[in-house]
C-alpha cells in the first residue's frame, strides 16, 4: 500500500473579525445580493476569509471577496460580482498572485466568480475565459451564476466526489 504524503504544516488561523471556522452542511456566503453556497455533507472544517477590506486591507491591485477554505487542502478565490466580469477577473488574478504567498494558503487554490445578473453577450464566451485563466495561472477557474447551484469543493478542484 502507497504511503500518503504528510500534510504540509501551515500556519494556524484564528478566528477573528476577517477569518472565521465552521463545519456546517452548507456554507451560504452573500454579498449585495448575489450568492454561493458550498456544500460540506462530511462536515469537514471550513475556513471563510472576508478577504476584501479586511484580511487584506491594502487599497493597491484587485481584491476577492472571500476565501474559503476546505479541510486544509483547498483554497477557493471567490468574487461575488453583479456584473462587472472584467473587473472580477482581475481582482481574482491580483488575489490569486498575492495569495500563494500567505502563509495560510492552502494545497491547492482554484478561484470561483459568482455573477449576478446575466451577460448576454459574453455567456457564450465564459469557457474561453475559463481556459485562458487556466493556461496563464495554472489555476481552475469557474464563472457561474448565481443561486444556479451548490458548490463543491472536490468538484471545483477538478476531483470527483
């Protein structure tokens, strides 16, 4: 039988007015209206960081929301965004970049941005977003609508449940 590789050691977290631990069936986050909910059914730790204006207070580059945080095994950049999608990517390519660098991220990060109203003309152009993001960071990123679905974590990290 293969050995598992040991976890990395991170550097614990405490709860505080930016970061905060649960372990509930479901993670709704909500910011001006628009919405994702992560499901958790094994109730693992989940980590919320109020990323924007808050863990990170510097006022230079883009900002995510949130970041969430799985079991200590995966990061999600999550952009609530009402529909400024421009804007959004590059607030989760400025965190994404400045992230890898914290000492509280986690394995492996992907980046989530949630929309609230629709985009007639660039739905159609949402995987080519995808793929780019991709092929330039390394990174999965997903563009979804909101209150389409429920989130979960080992699916947005390209894992099957």
């Amino acid at each position: 039988m293969a050995r598992r590789k040991p976890r990395r050691e991170t550097e614990p977290a405490q709860e505080n007015e930016c970061v905060e631990f649960t372990n509930r069936i479901s993670l709704p986050v909500n910011e001006k209206g628009v919405s994702a909910t992560f499901r958790n059914p094994r109730r693992k730790e989940l980590r919320k960081i109020k990323y924007d204006k808050c863990y990170f207070k510097a006022i230079e580059g883009g900002r995510a929301d949130y970041i969430i945080g799985y079991d200590r095994e995966i990061d999600v950049i999550l952009e609530l965004k009402g529909s400024d999608l421009k804007h959004a990517m590059i607030q989760v390519s400025d965190t994404l970049e400045r992230w890898r660098n914290d000492l509280l991220h986690y394995e492996q990060t992907v980046c989530l941005i949630v929309f609230g109203h629709t985009f007639p003309r660039m739905t159609s152009r949402l995987g080519v977003l995808e793929l780019e993001f991709l092929e330039k960071h390394n990174t999965l990123l997903w563009i979804r609508q909101s209150g389409a679905e429920k989130f979960s974590f080992r699916n947005l990290a390209g894992k099957s449940e």
